[in-house]
C-alpha cells in the first residue's frame, strides 16, 4: 500500500469501510485462528520524567498525587487472585527507572520462577542496562509507542525524547532478542491523516511483532484539553489497515475505544485486532493513572470474554510468546 493508499483506508466509510474490516478480520483468523489473547495489565507507577504535551501523568503535571505499588501485595495478586483466562501479564508505568529497579524486576523474576505466564512491559526509553536487566528476569514482550512518527509533530507533541531516539530504542530491543510492539495515537492536535498514514507506514517497516492505536482523548491535565476527541472510525480503521499491512501481528483492541464510540471494543475485534487487556491495577492507585480523563472504562474479565464470544471467537489457551515461537517454529502450521 502506498501511503495515499493508507490515508483512503483511514478515511474509508460505508461499503468500502464494512470491506475493510471484513477482510482485515478475515486475515486475522487466517492468520491466528479467531482466537484473542488476553493479557492482564498493572500500572506499577505514575511517576514519569517525561512531559508529553497530550498525557496527565507529564511531569510538568504538580496536581497529580504519584505512586508506586507495593511488592508484597502485588505479588500475592498476580500469584493467587489473578483471573484465570489471563495468559499474559504486562507492567506498564510512567516512564520511571526506579520502579523498574525496584519493584518490576524482582517481580518479573519471583512471577518466572512460580508461573508459565508471558511477562510483557510497557516502561519506556531505558538504559540497555535496564532493557538488558527486565530480559534476564523472565520479561520477552517490550511495548514501546511510537505516538506519532512525523519528526517535526513528535518535537510539537512532546513525546518521549525525540523520534530518532525511539526508533533507536525499537531496533535495539528486536537486535537484544525482544518481541517488540509499537504503535500511534490517531487524532492527536496537529496531525493530518498524511502524518498517520506515514507513521503507519513506518510501523509497518520495523522489525515488531505487534501494532497498537490508541484514539485521542483530551485531558483538563494536558495541553490540549479542548481538542476533540479521535472519531472512532478512524482508530478502528486504522487497526484493520494495520492487519492488512502485517497479517501476523498482534493488535490490542484498547479501552479508549470504549470512550469514544459506541461499541468499540466490540468494532475493534471485528476488524482484527486479536488482543484483550484487564486491568488489575488496584482501584485506588488507578485513579491516579492519568493518562486523559478519570473516566476509564475499565474492562472486567466478565466483561472481556462477553466481547471475546461476541466477535464469534474465543480467548486463546496459550499466552502471546509461546504462540509467537510456535509460529515461528512451524509458521505454516501455527
Ligand atoms: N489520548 C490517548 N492516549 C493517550 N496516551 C497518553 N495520553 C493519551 C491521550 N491523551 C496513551 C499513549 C500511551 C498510552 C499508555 O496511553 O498511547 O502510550
């Protein structure tokens, strides 16, 4: 696809849009089967050095009351009260080295010992230290956003460091042995669908083995709190674009979805994305992992399976890096 191609795919309503997602599910089950991975997510810190002009937890942002979890009740969770369909675990915070010291690598390593569980983290740009540290605990799964890939939009929004640094970042984890995952806000203030589709274009280039977009939401703590929220067509088709750019990559349907669009956790899967979340961070805590709004629709594993069964498929038995090196192994057959 070219990159005008990817912007009338963005843009893409009636017939052409219901073609779209039909055949982006379509390559989704071709691909993995009708089955969703459903990984369960803990925000460990809202701490962040960063200062992202669309997020709450940016530095600059005083009024937000910061936290750490705590070990001990954290391990207990994830060991004895986790839901039992989760295959997958992933640590997400604000961009926050000491919790990655102090309580994400102890817990990775006391979590690989006792379970069979896919460790994934979400942590930002870290030293290769820190990267090289979170891998030899049991972590295989690296999320790490690109937001926006146009150099001159990223400097304007803020985001982390500067894009060169980013992709920098990307291409060292996949080298170190990760599977990496990337992805884009769709909607943010400033960017044309031209900037979305090159971003698109240049996820579709990197060595990842998985793709996000997540809609933008305005927050009364960013620096855009008057700007409109993403449509949700727009982040729906771009999930479905990005299933017909890389058929074997793993794409979350994200709550946000949730909050701007009727249905959208539901309109996502049925465009292939292939990938659920729980949110098992505790409720106080949670409030104050700002990212836009207080509001969060968080996703309960009640909820998550009803949405899993109503996209006609179901939630799959083994967690995302077993099924990555099966596929890898005997890609033919997995
Ligand atoms: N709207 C949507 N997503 C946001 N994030 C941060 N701020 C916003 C916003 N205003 C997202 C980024 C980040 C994820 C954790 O939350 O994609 O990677």
């Amino acid at each position: 696809m070219t990159n005008s191609e990817i912007v009338t795919s963005l843009l893409a309503s009636g017939d052409r849009q219901a073609d779209l997602h039909r055949k982006a599910a379509e390559l989704r089950d071709r691909e993995f089967g009708k089955t969703v991975f459903v990984r369960g997510v803990v925000e460990v810190s809202n701490y962040c050095r960063e200062n992202c002009s669309y997020c709450g937890m940016r530095r600059d942002n005083r009024s937000l009351s910061r936290f750490r979890l705590d070990f001990e009740p954290l391990l207990e969770l994830l060991l004895n009260h986790r839901p039992a369909s989760i295959t997958d675990l992933n640590f997400q915070a604000g961009e926050d080295p000491i919790v990655v010291r102090e309580l994400v690598i102890p817990l990775l390593r006391e979590l690989r010992a006792h379970t069979n569980l896919g460790l994934s983290v979400c942590l930002g740009t870290l030293s290769e230290r820190d990267y090289a540290a979170l891998r030899e605990a049991g972590a295989s799964f690296y999320i790490i956003k690109l937001e926006t890939g146009d150099p001159a939009h990223y400097r304007t929004m803020a985001s982390p460091g500067n894009l060169d640094e980013r992709l920098a970042a990307i291409r060292h984890l996949a080298v170190a042995g990760w599977d990496v995952s990337s992805g884009l806000i769709v909607g943010l203030p400033g960017q044309t669908p031209e900037m979305m589709a090159a971003t698109i274009a240049m996820l579709r280039d990197l060595p990842l083995v998985g793709n996000s977009v997540s809609p933008f939401i305005p927050g009364n703590e960013t620096l855009w709190p008057d700007h409109p929220a993403a449509p949700l067509d727009l982040a729906i088709n771009a999930v479905a674009t990005m299933r017909l750019l890389n058929p074997d990559r793993i794409i979350p349907a994200v709550s946000a979805m949730t909050l701007v669009g009727h249905r959208g956790y539901g309109r996502a899967l049925a465009a292939g994305a292939n990938l659920t979340t729980i949110n098992l961070t505790p409720p106080g805590p949670r409030q104050n992992y700002l990212l836009y709004t207080r509001e969060r629709n968080i996703m309960t594993e009640e909820r998550i399976i009803r949405e899993i069964a109503d996209a006609g498929c179901v939630p799959s038995q083994v967690g995302l890096s077993t099924a990555l090196s099966q596929r890898r192994a005997c890609p033919a057959a997995a």
